[in-house]
C-alpha cells in the first residue's frame, strides 16, 4: 500500500524511516497525516539522489511502447531557481508541456499572451526541442479547466508532473481532484520533499496522472530563513509593485537577508519597481550604514534568517549585468524581483551575512530581460 498523501510505500517497522504509519491499512504515512491535519512541516530522512535517478532511469529507457508524457512544472515567481538544467537535457527528445504554475501571483494588469511569449522564448535555448507552454495556477480555474482538457486528450495513463521540490506538481493534481469533486489527498507544504516516491493519481475515469518527487534543489532562500518564516517565500496573494526613486548610494534591504546597493553617475534618480509579496519587509537607506542597519535588526525583519548561520563578515556579489534591454530584472529567487533601468555605468552590488557559499550566494541572483 502507498500513502495517498506522498506515495511512500507504508511500513509500520522503523519510525524515523518514509512512510512510517502504525497500520499498513492507514491511509496515510504518519508524517503525512500530521502534516495535513496540523499543518505542521516535517523534513524527512531522504536522499534526494535517489529521486533523481529515478526520474532519470525511467528517461532514459525509452519504452517505445508506451505513450508517456512529461509536464514540466516550474515556478514563476521562482523561474532561474525552479529550473533543472540536467532534467531538460534528459528530456531533450521527449514531448514535453512546460507547466508555468503560479500565475495567480502575478499582477492582473500583466498580459498573458506577453507571458506565455516570455516563456516560449526563454525555453527557446534550453535543450528542449518539442515543448509547449502553459501558463497555470491551482486557484485559476480556467487555466485548471484547460489543462484537464489537454490532459485527457492524451490516450494513456503515464502522464507525469515532475519538476524540482515546491513548484507545486501535487497542488495542481490536488487542484485536478477538487475541480473532479474528489477530495484533495495530497499533502502539500512550502517546505522541500513533502512527496516522496511516484503516486498515479485517478481524477476521473478517464484521466490519471503521476505525481512525482521533486527533485532537489541546491540554492533557495528557504535553507535560510526560519521555518515559520516560509510563509514569505510561498503565499497565495498577488504580487506588489513598489516603486522607488533611488540616488547613487543608497541600498534595499530586503528581509533580514540581504542589502542591494546601487551606485551610478551622480546627479540623476533613477526608478527600480520591487515585485514582491506584500508582507515582505523593504527598508531603504544609505550603502554606508546598510550592514550596520542588517546587523542590528535582521532578527526583526521578515524573512528571518536562522539566527545560527549569521556571520560577523558580510559576502559581497556584483551580478553581472549582461543583457542589452532598455531595463532589465535582479531577479532574488523567490523574495521576488527588482526592474531596473539599463543605464552606463550602473553598478549593483548585493551583500549578506549570512553564511552561504558564494556559488549559491550568485545562483540566488540572476540578471534577466525584464518579466513584466
Ligand atoms: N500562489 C500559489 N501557490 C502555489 C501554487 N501551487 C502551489 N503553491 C504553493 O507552493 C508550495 C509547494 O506546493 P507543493 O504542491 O507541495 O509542491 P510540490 O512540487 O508537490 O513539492 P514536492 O512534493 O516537494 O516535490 C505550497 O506552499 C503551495 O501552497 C499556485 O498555483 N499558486
Ligand atoms: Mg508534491
């Protein structure tokens, strides 16, 4: 028997071990059952390898005789980071409909349509070859509705969601259940490795899909931030565009984790737009006092970071600014994105004390052509 909640395959010998549950009749693990019922996170002893080449070996032995399918699901407000280059090359040759989940996050003002090109043109140098794009999200109805159409098209049973951890590949087949009349049984959590081994999922008599384990990610906010602060980085409310005037030597801090600091010829002002979650903490002040300000209060700003990996030294990045667009976007992972206009001698740094390494410091940074 496997858990409904995280296809974990029930045992009722070792405790500490996946898919513990006191009776093997249970219809779920007993994390799953704490986590749905009192909402609490639960990591769990994986090995996140395992999963990877699971998804791998079943990609590389292509039955010819089966008709499978593959829905890529990515984050948008976490594009750079909820990408797996190494799954797209395994995917090369394999049809594949790339899942652009969270759109109700964005603001109603932006076009779909300039969405959807966006994406059909970011996926253009990715090793994809036969790809189309939706744009999707658990609370949008329409776009759930028009999914299910194109999932029951396909006449077979191995449709798989797969993606990395937190994109949201079991909110959007327990989306496909509500949407059925069937109760929502898949646990979902903005924590990382909430569904642990391959579960079909029957949504109607016509249409099953697999929900897959996310596959690790190495760089995100969240191994940062204190786990009642997750709330931050997963929410379910649109997007806010503040709007800043910024002079030459001043910088944002954002939560408690980082400061941004921009630095241009004097004189002029220039205008960044911040998209973020509303409750995200923004604080505006000189470069000069802005590690002074971080260390003071970054235990009252949200997201926290995990008092135990603040450093005394401060990391510095300076994201190279590389696309030619009239402005372009600091993208900050999923403490949202900043536009900013592309002007000579432009000159961005972003510090942190906390204790990460460089490569990931740099991987949760990304300068691209602007979203919106
Ligand atoms: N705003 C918004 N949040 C979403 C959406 N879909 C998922 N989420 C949130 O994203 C987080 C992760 O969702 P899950 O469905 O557990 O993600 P998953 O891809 O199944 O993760 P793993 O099981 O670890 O692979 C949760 O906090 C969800 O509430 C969406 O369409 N919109
Ligand atoms: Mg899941």
């Amino acid at each position: 028997m496997k858990c409904h909640g995280c296809g974990a395959d029930l045992q009722n010998l070792h405790q500490s071990k996946i898919g513990y549950s006191e009776k093997l009749t249970n219809q779920y693990c007993l994390r799953c059952f704490k986590m749905k019922h009192y909402k609490v996170v639960i990591p769990q002893e994986i090995t996140p390898a395992q999963f990877t080449e699971q998804l791998a070996s079943l990609l590389v032995k292509p039955n010819e005789l089966k008709h499978r399918l593959f829905y890529y699901v990515i984050d948008i407000f976490d594009i750079e980071l909820s990408r797996n280059h190494y799954l797209e090359t395994l995917l090369a040759n394999e049809k594949v409909t790339i899942l652009v989940n969270k759109v109700d996050l964005m603001p109603k003002a932006v076009k779909r349509l300039k969405l959807q090109k966006y994406f059909q043109d970011l996926f253009a140098t990715s090793p994809l070859t036969n790809y189309q794009v939706f744009l999707v999200s658990k609370n949008n109805t329409n776009s759930l509705k028009f999914l299910q159409k194109q999932l029951e098209k396909q006449n077979t049973n191995e449709q798989y969601f797969i993606g990395h951890s937190n994109v949201g590949k079991s909110s959007l087949i327990n989306a496909l259940l509500k949407q059925n009349k069937q109760s929502e049984n898949l646990v979902t959590a903005p924590s990382f490795h909430t569904t642990l081994n391959f579960l079909p999922v029957k949504i109607n008599d016509y249409l099953t899909i697999i929900d897959t384990p996310g596959l690790n990610r190495e760089d995100a906010w969240n191994y940062y931030v204190t786990p009642n602060d997750l709330k931050y980085l997963h929410f379910q409310k649109e997007l806010l565009q503040y709007t800043y005037q910024i002079e030459s030597g001043q910088s944002l801090i954002i939560g408690g984790l980082i400061s941004v600091n921009f630095s241009f010829p004097a004189e002029q002002k220039i205008d960044l737009h911040y998209y973020a979650y509303q409750h995200l903490d923004i604080h505006r002040t000189k470069t000069n006092k802005s590690n002074d300000y971080l260390q003071k209060h970054q235990l009252e700003l949200h997201p926290e970071p995990q008092a135990e990996l603040i450093n005394n030294h401060f990391l510095t990045y300076q994201p190279k600014i590389d696309v030619k667009t009239k402005r372009f976007d600091l993208s900050l992972g999923n403490l949202g994105w900043i536009n900013v206009p592309n002007i000579p001698k432009l000159n961005i740094t972003v510090s942190t004390n906390i204790n990460l390494p460089s490569r990931s410091f740099q991987n949760l940074l990304t300068v691209r052509k602007p979203l919106v």
